[in-house]
C-alpha cells in the first residue's frame, strides 16, 4: 500500500480544493525506471483502488498499484531545487549502467 506523508495529504487537500474527489497516481515503468504522473479526479475508475488519508483519496490503477506497495509520497518545498511530490519507492528499479548495457533494448522501431 502507498503511504503520504502529512505534508503531501495536506498539499493534495489544498490543490482539491472541494472541487475534486481526489488525486490519482499512475505509474509508468521506462528505461530509465519509474515515471510518476498525477491528475486530479472527480471520480475514480471502477477497478481502482482507492486510498482515504483523512478527507483525502487518492486513486490508482491495478497495474500502478503493484509498483506502489511499500511506496512513499511526500511534498517538499525547497526554494532552491522547487518544490512537488516525491516518491521513496522500494520497487523502483537500479538506474541502467554502462556495463550493465542500460537504457532500452533495440527491440524498439526506432533502433536500426
């Protein structure tokens, strides 16, 4: 199960502002790793999952949902690298090296 910080349940309850039900998150796994993306919603899907921190929801996705379990999201506010949403992910995947051959396979169109 994902976890938020007070911080974050606090910046997503602020930015619903009474007009959306909640936020969802969605997770895409790259060649690089993880991607995160976030919208705010009126109403979930009907085979998400939907988290309650407080008066906040947040809802994902079943194949999100995996790469979340043990997940933490928070909110920083640092004047000099900006301020969002953060993510200490256990599942996020070791970055490609240059002996390990990373980045994405040539199985890809674009590869020659």
């Amino acid at each position: 199960m994902l976890n938020l910080t007070d911080k974050a349940v606090d910046v997503i309850r602020e930015v619903c502002n009474g007009e959306y039900l909640g936020l969802r998150i969605m997770v895409n796994k790259g060649c690089s790793g993880f991607s995160y993306n976030m919208g705010l919603e009126e109403t979930p899907a009907e085979d998400d999952q939907v988290l309650e921190f407080s008066d906040v929801k947040v809802f994902i996705d079943p194949g999100s949902a995996l790469w979340l379990t043990g997940a933490t999201m928070d909110y920083v506010d640092n004047s000099s690298m900006g301020s969002g949403f953060v993510f200490d992910n256990p599942n996020q995947p070791p970055a490609p090296t240059t002996t390990s051959g990373g980045g994405c396979s040539c199985a890809m169109k674009s590869c020659g």
